[in-house]
C-alpha cells in the first residue's frame, strides 16, 4: 500500500495516458469503418490520391 501511496501521481499520469491512447484508437477505428480517411482533408489536393483507398497501383 504505501508503494501505490508514493507512486500516486505517476499511476494517474499513466492511467491518462493510456486512456488518451485507446481513445484515440477507438476514433480511428469508428473512422476506418466509416469510410473516412485519417488525415481529415479532401483527397483531390493529395499527392497520394492516387494510392490510398485502394483505387491506386502499388
């Protein structure tokens, strides 16, 4: 108990951290399944338009 007591603010600084990860994580999956893309900007002014999505040679 006292390790947990001194270690407190790192164990919350942690705890944060990792729940800023999986958010992130779950908002870039929700995206993937929605059809958007990461970036956020329209693919027409892209310099790789051509190759994401699927529709580009590789």
């Amino acid at each position: 108990m006292a390790w947990i007591i001194a270690n407190a603010v790192n164990i919350i600084v942690c705890a944060v951290l990792a729940l800023l990860v999986l958010a992130v994580i779950i908002r870039m999956v929700r995206n993937k399944k929605a059809g958007r893309t990461s970036c956020g900007c329209d693919c027409g002014s892209c310099p790789m338009s051509g190759h994401c999505h699927g529709g580009g040679n590789r």
